[in-house]
C-alpha cells in the first residue's frame, strides 16, 4: 500500500538522523573521557581510538533501540500534528493497520542488534580487555608523553623520555630517577624498552647509560657505566586469559552454564535486547497520539518515562536472576507487562475520544 511504502521511507529518514545525532553524542562524550585520561598519563595516547572503537561496538544493541524507538515516535507524531492519521483513520484504516509497516521496519533492526548483542558483542569487550592488558603492561613507558616528567604509580619513580615508538615499545634518551629504599638513584640511558618475565614480572631494560647513586658530595657517592640495566617496574602480571567477566563471555559458553545464575542472567539480558527492540517499537504506535488542538506534546515525556522504567526494570530483574533470588521467568515478566500495556493502549487509541478510564471498562466487560 502507498502509506507503507511512504511510512518505510521516512522511518528509514529518520533513523539515520537519529543514529548519526545520538552516536555522534555519545561517542564524543567518550572520545572526551579517554583523552583526559591519556592526557593524565592513565592510557596510552594510541590506545584511544581503539578502545573507542571497541567502546561503540559494546553499546551498539541499546543505541540501535533508542534509535528505533524514537524514529518510530518521532514520525508518527508528526503524522498526528499534520492530521495525516487523521486522513488514513478516516480512509477506513484502524492502528493496528500500522502495526506491520513499522514491524517490517523493526525486525530486521532487531535481527542485526541480535547478531550485535550475541556474537559481535561479547567479543568487542574481550578484545578491548585484552587491548587494555597490552597497554597495561607498558603503561610505565608508552603512556608517558615524549618531553613531559611522569611519575610512577608507585611514586617511587620518575621518568623522561626523548622519543617514543609504539611499534617496538622501545623509547630513546631516558632519564629515571629512582627513590627506594631512601636512596636517590639517578640513571640516564640512550634506550630502553619493556620486558616481560617468565614469572610475569614487568622489568625495564635501560642500555649504554651512566647511574648515580647518592647526594653528590657525599662519600657514598657513587657513578657507574652500564651496558644493560634492569629495574623492575612493578608486580607479577596475569597474561590475558578468558574471559573476565561476563560481557565478555561468548554466548556459547552461557548455554552450556545455564546452572551459574550469573550466566542465566547475562543469556536473559541478551535475549532482551532484539525484544526491547520490537516491543518499544510498539509501544511508540499509541504513545505517538498527539491533539493538534492541545498543543501539548505530553505523550513525549509519557515515552521517555516508559522507556527508562522498562529498562530500568529489565536492569533490576538482571541482577536479581544474576544474584539466583529469582528465576528468568521475572525478566519475561518484565516483557510481558510492557506488552500488555502496549496492547492496552493501542486498543484505546482507536477511540481516542473515550476517555482512557471508559475504554479499559469496555475492554473488561468484552472478556468478562
């Protein structure tokens, strides 16, 4: 029909305004946070775009459904206030003749947020876990910016580096200045470069260098040439392993542990995501109604306050089955009442004029 085919387009439109506004948004909310803390000398400055990257992929499936939800709003309110329903109502169409047009618009985004939620997910978060772990590791060296003093975590140590090379991990012109034990040790190298242990332990090894050792003008005082100096730059670390905690976990692996509560959860927070999706979207079909002659546009903050409840409710419900006080049937649950209360809607808004109170009167004495 011509209204599903004019309705398809402009869902179309306007979801990838919605989505280019909203990630634009929130990307460069992080993109902000990531720089200050490189700035601050917390992760490497070439780590940023990465874990951005791997940052957008994780928070995908809940972009996409805010995206749904208000495109679908957006647009069908718009037909209200330009009294288009108004002509499709009275061309002899009801509401729930819009409900495949805009279900032929969502589920295949449900789909695609499903393949996110299920597969790509889980393994953007242990990519992003294991990148971090890398940068970790040599966070002494690369994550000090050429010609700035830093400190050491253990403020123990402070170092200056000439030049950096991310590719080797390798920095030229080094100065360490090291305070244990109470003694000054004053050490300058032409390069150095991090090294890992069979044990884990992070050393740094500095080469053709002088160290200095004491006050000058003591008697203690001491300087010698090395060839190769190791100072160690903190304690054991775990290589990266599986996955460590249960974002990152693949879906395969939470059907085969459906007896651990936490895997039960994490499954039952997965599924949500693509049913989220389709319910919203169905719910945005009676929230959309809007009167021309009101000016009030009341249904709006209606939609933002279901949307935060639903999935301030599927939250809650997760960390319940997560903590085993409750089964999975409570996230159903959570799903089924927002249907029902879809439903609900939708069968008074195709008698607008009743007052809401009238039309779930009506509906009950149907069934009883």
């Amino acid at each position: 029909m011509v209204f599903q085919k004019s309705l398809t387009r402009e869902l179309t439109l306007t979801a990838l305004g919605v989505f280019v506004v909203l990630l634009a948004i929130i990307v460069s909310t992080q993109a902000i946070n990531l720089l200050g803390r490189a700035a601050e000398g917390q992760i490497a400055n070439e780590a940023v775009t990465a874990l951005i990257g791997f940052w957008t992929l994780g928070f995908f499936p809940v972009l996409m459904i805010l995206t749904v939800f208000v495109s679908v709003l957006v647009v069908l309110t718009r037909t209200w206030r330009d009294h288009e329903m108004v002509v499709w109502l009275s061309a002899g169409l009801s509401l729930r003749d819009w409900v495949w047009p805009i279900m032929r618009f969502t589920v295949p985004l449900a789909v695609l947020i499903a393949v996110v939620t299920l597969f790509v997910g889980p393994w953007a978060d242990q990519r992003s876990q294991d990148y971090a772990e890398i940068i970790k590791r040599r966070e002494e060296i690369s994550a000090i910016s050429p010609g700035v003093f830093k400190e050491s975590a253990s403020s123990s140590k402070v170092y200056f580096i000439e030049n950096y090379s991310g590719l080797h991990s390798a920095a030229t012109n080094i100065f360490m200045q090291d305070m244990t034990d109470g003694k000054v040790s004053s050490i300058f190298a032409k390069r150095g470069y991090i090294s890992i242990k069979p044990d884990g332990e992070r050393v740094l090894v500095l080469e053709d260098g002088k160290r200095y050792v004491g006050e000058p003008g003591q008697a203690d005082y001491q300087i010698g040439d090395f060839k190769r100096y190791t100072a160690s730059l903190g304690d054991s670390q775990a290589s990266t392993g599986p996955a460590s905690n249960r974002q990152s976990i693949p879906t395969s692996v939470l059907l085969a542990g459906s007896g651990n509560p936490e895997y039960r959860a994490e499954l039952a927070w997965r599924l949500s995501m693509p049913i989220s999706c389709i319910l919203l979207a169905l719910l945005a079909l009676p929230l959309s109604y809007y009167n021309p002659r009101s000016g009030h546009t009341y249904n709006l903050l209606f939609a933002l306050l279901a949307f935060f409840v639903y999935q301030n409710g599927l939250t809650l419900t997760r960390n319940w089955v997560g903590q085993d006080k409750v089964g999975v049937w409570a996230v159903a649950l959570v799903h089924a009442l927002l249907l029902l209360a879809a439903l609900l809607l939708l069968k008074h808004r195709d008698r607008p004029q009743a007052p809401f109170s009238h039309s779930l009167r009506l509906m009950f004495s149907k069934k009883s």
